[in-house]
C-alpha cells in the first residue's frame, strides 16, 4: 500500500517494492530520479530520509515509478543525464550517453594533454546530444569544435546543450563527411554499431526506447565504420587522428578496415575498464 503522507525514506522503500520484479531496474535508478527530479544530491537526500515528502513531489514521484516500470529509461523520465560531469538534456531523439563512452575522451584527452594548446580543429561525428563535443570543448576551450548529426532532431538538443553549458560548438546536417568540407586534426565519432541480429541481447528499454537510427547500422554494424575509413584521409591533416567507439566484439574487424583504407596509418585498439573491447585510434602518417 502506498503511505498517503511519506518520507522520502518510505517513498524510496514503496519504490523497491514497485521495480522488486523488474531485472533490469535497480535502485540506482530509483535514487536517479529522486535527485534529478527534485535537484538533490545523494547527501541531500540521506538528510531528507525522514523527511515527510511534499505532496506534490510525491504525486510526481509515483508517476516516474510507473514511467520506470514500464519500461522507460530514467534519463527520459526525468530528460536528464549525467555525462564527464556534465548534466545534459536528453529525450528520446538522442542516445542516453554512457559511462563507456568518457573512457573515449579520457583516451582523446590524455592523447592531447593541457600542454597542447594549438588550437586544433575537432569534428564530432553523429553528435546526438552534443555530449563528446561539449565536454570536449569544456575541458580544452582552446579548440575549434564542429559537431555533425543526419537528424534534425538531435541537433536541436545539441545545441541546446551547448547553450546550457555555455559553450561555443558549431553544429551541422550532415551523414558522415557527405557535407563535411575541409581537414580536421581530430575526428571523433560514436557511431551506431548494433546489428539488427543482436537485438535478442539487448536491454528492452534501450530497443523500444532510444533511437534506431542512432543504435544500428548495415553491414553487421559496420557500415559507418567503412565510410569513417574511406573518408578519413580527406579529412584528416598530417598526423591527424580518427577515434571511434566500437562494439564489444568489432576490434578487428573495424582495425582492418580502417588500415586497408589508409595502409600508412597507424590503428590500436583499447578495450575499456571492464576488459571489453571498446576503442579505436587511426593516426594518419
């Protein structure tokens, strides 16, 4: 039964009891929508504990729970997600970023570090929120950061993003390079890699939630990979780099790809915390 005036204590127990037959949701989740929704933060939120809940956040409280158990991401709940310590605004026109994903610009950071000030020109492709490109440009606003997407849609909330985060990233329409012009000293891209036949492994919410077009692609999932890899010499300047996020099982398949297309490139994989194969880097020679 629901307590008609709870704490937050026995809103978040009522909660466990709502998701208890639900695999795939956690009480991560449910602390998420707690703090994104009601602005607190996990010591706001143990202080509050025996707090009574206002009714209004109680009544919207109830209404995420039955959004979560339906399926529903929680970042869409609440049009919130957490990226490199940004928070950004999401809905279901871009792919909720991923902890995996900060590894790639641990990696691109790393690669060219604080010391590096030129100011190189950055080309994110398939931007989706903006996420790679703004917190790019957030942690080296000396370069010149473009970011590309073939929906309208997501670029709205690209540049949403960037205004909320208050910084200056160029975004434009375009699939792949086909409107891409000039060189850049860096491209990034998370690509959509999921083939159609893996749909049977995937999370439910991800399938009937997040966009198709930014999740799968021809060709066993590669076949942005193979445009990435025959474009990249005419974008890339003089030791320029391509990273890419990958598949957990696609290392050798996109290496290969990108060294057939460009033989004097060097191409390395990184796999990420967890061991699974995650990254790519090409470096033009």
């Amino acid at each position: 039964m629901k307590p008609i005036k709870p704490t937050y204590f026995e809103a978040r127990k009522w909660a466990s009891f709502a998701i208890k037959d639900r695999s795939e949701i956690d009480m991560y989740d449910v602390d998420f929508l707690l703090e994104q929704r009601f602005n607190l933060s996990a010591t706001d939120l143990l202080i509050r504990y025996q707090r009574p809940m206002p009714l209004k956040q109680w009544q919207q409280f109830q209404n995420d729970i039955r959004q979560l158990v339906s399926g529903m991401p929680p970042q869409y709940i609440v049009g919130r997600a957490d990226f490199y310590g940004l928070s950004l605004h999401v809905t279901s026109d871009v792919l909720i970023p991923r902890v995996e994903t900060e590894e790639l610009i641990d990696w691109i950071l790393a690669t060219f570090p604080t010391s590096f000030e030129q100011p190189i020109r950055v080309l994110d492709i398939g931007t989706g929120s903006g996420a790679i490109a703004i917190a790019l440009k957030k942690n080296r606003p000396t370069w010149n950061l473009v970011g590309s997407d073939i929906s309208d849609k997501a670029l709205k909330i690209a540049i949403l993003n960037a205004q909320n985060q208050n910084v200056a990233v160029s975004f434009l329409k375009s699939d792949v390079f086909d409107q891409i012009h000039g060189k850049f000293d860096l491209i990034v891209s998370n690509p959509p890699y999921i083939s159609t036949d893996e749909k049977a492994d995937m999370d439910q919410r991800v399938i009937h939630y997040e966009p198709k077009l930014a999740l799968y692609a021809e060709d066993r999932g590669l076949a942005i990979y193979k445009r990435l890899a025959r474009g990249a010499a005419d974008h890339l300047t003089t030791d320029g780099r391509l990273f890419v996020e990958i598949g957990f099982h696609q290392e050798q398949a996109v290496i290969k790809l990108f060294q057939q297309a460009n033989p004097r490139a060097v191409v390395i994989g990184r796999h990420d915390v967890s061991g699974n194969q995650r990254m790519v880097q090409l470096k033009m020679k």
